[in-house]
C-alpha cells in the first residue's frame, strides 16, 4: 500500500482545524470536523498524528504550526510599533492615561525603563545613639499600654451595668406607656 504522496482534503483540514483549534479542541474533535466518522475518530486523529504512519499530515502540521508562529511572533520592532499605534489612538479619543501607559510601556520595551528591587537581609546596624532611643521609645509606649490593663473583671462589670441600664429604661418605658 505504501505512504501516499499528496494529502487529502479531508486530512488538510484536519490538520489545520489541529493547528488553529490547538488547546481548543481534541483530536477526536478535529478528526470529526474534518469530516471522518464518529465510530472511528480518536483512532483516525491518532493514525493522522503520527509520524510513521502519515508523515505528510505530520510535516503539514509543523509547517502550519511554523506558519501561525511567525505571523503572530513577537519582535522588538512590532512591539514597539504596536504601542505606537495604541498610544496615538488613545490620543486622538483623549484617553492620556492609556496613551501614557502605552508610552511608558514603549520606553520599557526599548530598554529606556529598568524595574528593579533590591531585597536585602541580615541586622539592621544603627548608630548607637539612635539604637537607644528607639529602645528608650519603645519602654515608655510598652509602659503606657499597661499603666491600666483591661482584664475580665472589667469587661464583666461594664457587662452588667449595661444589662442593668437596659432593663431599668425597658421598665421605666413600659411603666410610662401603661400609666398613659
């Protein structure tokens, strides 16, 4: 039987709704569109993909795939052309805070911007004078924070004066109501 030398119709799309379709969609999936049976899809989208078996599909495929990479690839030139198309719209509709992104993200893609952060570790060294009085500071707020410490003593007492206030204005209003 041998390797046939031209693809098929039905294999052309197969193999582009695979490349155009990628991460959309299964094998199987693709298999169908492209007009081959349902009983025997995932088997056809296995055959098709393999290199042994249907090495045009296959060498479609990776042209297909270099194809759709090279128009939609990225270099520095279209990038910052892009950002210049961008900028200038948002101009001409009044968005500056687009177009000054924009702007900003040409320079950066140019190299003009450098985003950078500095993490060090270790001790903090300060002058001895300053050492003492950020202790001196912190003594004297710790000090002031428990000069008169809340315990449950109090949170029960404030508890029932409430409780107690509360239920002498209940009364004290139904007291009023009924002698009305």
């Amino acid at each position: 039987m041998g390797v046939p030398k031209r693809l098929t119709e039905m294999q052309k799309r197969f193999a582009e709704y695979i490349v155009f379709n990628e991460g959309r969609t299964t094998g199987a999936d693709a298999a169908i569109a492209a007009g081959y049976s349902e009983k025997r899809a995932r088997v056809e989208a296995s055959e098709l993909q393999n290199p042994r078996l249907s090495p045009l599909v296959v060498q479609y495929i990776g042209a297909l795939r270099e194809e759709k990479l090279k128009k939609y690839e990225v270099t520095y030139d279209k990038h910052v052309a892009e950002l210049g198309k961008i900028r200038e719209e948002a101009l001409k509709k009044g968005a500056f805070s687009a177009a000054t992104n924009a702007e900003k993200n040409r320079g950066m893609a140019a190299g003009l911007y450098i985003d950078r952060k500095i993490i060090k570790t270790g001790k903090l060294r300060l002058p001895r004078n300053q050492s003492q009085k950020i202790k001196h500071r912190n003594k004297k707020y710790n000090h002031n924070q428990n000069k008169y410490p809340v315990t449950t003593t109090h949170y029960l007492f404030f508890f029932l004066v409430f409780f107690f206030l509360t239920f002498t204005f209940f009364f004290f209003f139904l007291g009023f109501i009924s002698l009305s």
